[in-house]
C-alpha cells in the first residue's frame, strides 16, 4: 500500500512539472495493481485478521487503485497542456 501511494504522489508531483508518463506506465500500473490484490489476498487467507479489518482493506486497496488511475491521467493530461507561468 505505501508502494502505491509513493507512485501516487510521485505521478502528482510529474505532472506538476509537466513531466510525460512513461511509455511501460501501463506495465507498471498493472504490476502494482496485482500487488494490492495480492495483499487482499493474503488478509482474507489469514486466519489471525478480523474480518472488519479485511473489509477495510478491501477498501483501501480499491480506492488506491482508483488514485494511481486518477494521478496517471492527471500527469497524462498535464504533460499535453502548458500553463503559464
């Protein structure tokens, strides 16, 4: 989760800068999501997590999932337009 929302500031902050997503951000993107899900994965498995607990990360890793898509389309964006200074 903290790998997900590094990529999260980090696409905000790129696109403050104007800076281009790179061309392998969908293999990227994809390998992080895999690893959220993984996660989940692995807290419904275990037998010592509350289920509240894995409910909650349910939600948590859905709505990283949904800012990492937000902060990618924000830099895309932002790297097509130039604002002025």
């Amino acid at each position: 989760m903290q790998r997900a929302l590094s990529v999260i500031r980090d696409n905000l902050t790129q696109a403050q800068d104007g800076v281009p997503t790179p061309e392998d951000q969908a293999k990227q993107s994809k390998l992080l999501t895999r690893e959220l899900d993984s996660m989940v994965v692995a807290a419904e498995r275990a037998q010592d997590i509350p289920v509240d607990a894995v409910q909650d990360l349910k939600l948590l890793a859905h709505q990283c999932k949904q800012m990492l898509t937000a902060s990618l389309l924000i830099r895309k964006d932002a790297s097509l337009i130039k604002l002025p200074e």
